[in-house]
C-alpha cells in the first residue's frame, strides 16, 4: 500500500444464508463499510483473514473508536473481542 492509509466505519453482524445448500454454512459475517457496498464472508474466509493478520503484522494500521453516548459525552471504548477484534486490524484502512 503506497501513501497513508485511511480510515471508514464498518459494521459487522451476522446475518443467515438463506439459500444454504446442506453443507453450507448457515451464516455469514457481513461487513458494511462506509461509502461501500457490504461485504459478505464465511468461517473459513474469516479465519483465512486472522491467519493473515497474524502473519502481517507489519501492515496493521493502529486506531481507536471512540463512542458518543450523549451529545458533548465521551465514554472509553469497550475492548473489542473476537469477530470485532479482527475486524478492527483488518479494516483499519
């Protein structure tokens, strides 16, 4: 990656694969970006990007999140875990 990273919120859940054949997962992890269209991904392409990260960690781009419980209120940001916790070092940029 070539210049300064930048940054977008993205939201992540979990939304059912409707069309499922019977050896398919039951799930997806959609990721929306902001300013993109949402991304779907499997388990196995979820943990491709976990192995991936680990093995890069050079590339990761540190940030924060930062939440607004009330106008002019700032409260600590919770610490992400699991899905979330990827997602942040995954989608930095």
């Amino acid at each position: 990656m070539k210049g300064h990273p930048t940054q977008a919120r993205a939201y992540v859940c979990k939304v059912p694969y409707r069309k499922a054949k019977t050896s398919a997962s039951s799930e997806y992890t959609q990721v929306s970006i902001e300013g993109h269209d949402p991304l779907l991904f499997t388990a196995n392409e979820v943990a491709n990007a976990i192995k991936r990260a680990g093995k890069n960690p050079e590339d990761i781009v540190p940030f924060s999140f930062v939440y607004f419980v009330e106008p002019c209120c700032k409260e600590k940001a919770p610490e992400l875990k699991g899905i979330a916790k990827l997602l942040s070092r995954i989608f930095k940029s």
